[in-house]
C-alpha cells in the first residue's frame, strides 16, 4: 500500500525560494521525512512533482485510484486549477491539502483553495512540518 505525494509548480524551489516564507528544507528532505513516516505505518510513498498542471493530472489518473491516500501541495494551482479540483473528484481517494505558509495571511489571491470541497482537509501555515501531519492524518486508524 502506498501513499502518493504531489507537488505542483515550483515546489522544485523549496529550500532555496523564499526560505523565509517556506523554511529551509528541500523537496528532497520533504519527500525523505514523509517516506520516513509513512513507513513506519507500513506504507510505501510514489512521489511526484510537476512544474505543469496536466502532468500533475495524468500522475494522478494513473497513480491515484490504487493509492490508500494523497498528499497534494498543489503550490499557486490551488488558487485557480478547476483542472486540478475535478481530477481529484473523479479519483475520489482521501486527499489531504499542504499549503507549507498560511495563505490566509498573505495576498488576497492566495486565500481562495478550489480543492477545499473534494479533500479530506488542510493544514496550511505549519511549516513543512504540515507534511508530517498530513501523513499522520492518512495512516493512522480514524477514531
Ligand atoms: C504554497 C502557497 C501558494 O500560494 C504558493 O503559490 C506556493 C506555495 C505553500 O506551500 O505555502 O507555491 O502552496
């Protein structure tokens, strides 16, 4: 079983853009802590990230259906992507959103997420650490 892990467009950046904004650690050692913790519940992670909208969508056609759950920072298309939104829908997997700052308290642009109504949940604004909690909150048996 496994869990899949989607990154959208310049998330390749982490660490190095914005280090204020979006702290110090890579895309890699996201992946590796998200990897760490999803394999002490005995899950694997497939991991992807995408620069564009419609690759991001055909790893998720194929990927998606057979995954136990997905976490999707979906970066700047979380503000507009209905491309995005309805792929999610269609795969119908329990889906929990990152946003790594608190986009509610940044431009007014950022505070729309046309996921918010086909996934499970969100944790924006706490850090990459989010990732963590997101793994947690697919894994873990609900009470
Ligand atoms: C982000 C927030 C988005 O507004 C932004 O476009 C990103 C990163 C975050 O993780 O805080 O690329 O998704």
């Amino acid at each position: 079983p496994y869990l899949l892990l989607v990154h959208g467009p310049n998330l390749n950046r982490l660490g190095v853009r914005k280090p204020e904004t979006y702290g110090s650690q890579t895309l890699a050692d996201v992946v590796q802590m998200v990897r760490d913790t999803a394999a002490s519940y005995g899950y694997g992670v497939v991991d992807k990230q995408s620069n564009h909208e419609g690759e991001l969508i055909d790893f998720l056609q194929s990927h998606g259906p057979n995954a136990h759950g997905i976490i999707i920072n979906p970066g700047a298309f979380g503000h507009y992507s209905y491309a995005l939104r309805d792929c999610l829908e269609d795969i119908d997997r329990p889906t929990i959103e990152v946003h790594i700052s608190n986009v509610h308290r940044r431009e007014a642009f950022r505070h729309h997420l046309v996921l918010s109504d086909v996934v499970r949940g969100q944790v924006v604004g706490l850090g990459t650490e989010g990732y963590r909690y997101a793994t947690l909150a697919l894994c873990q048996p609900r009470p």
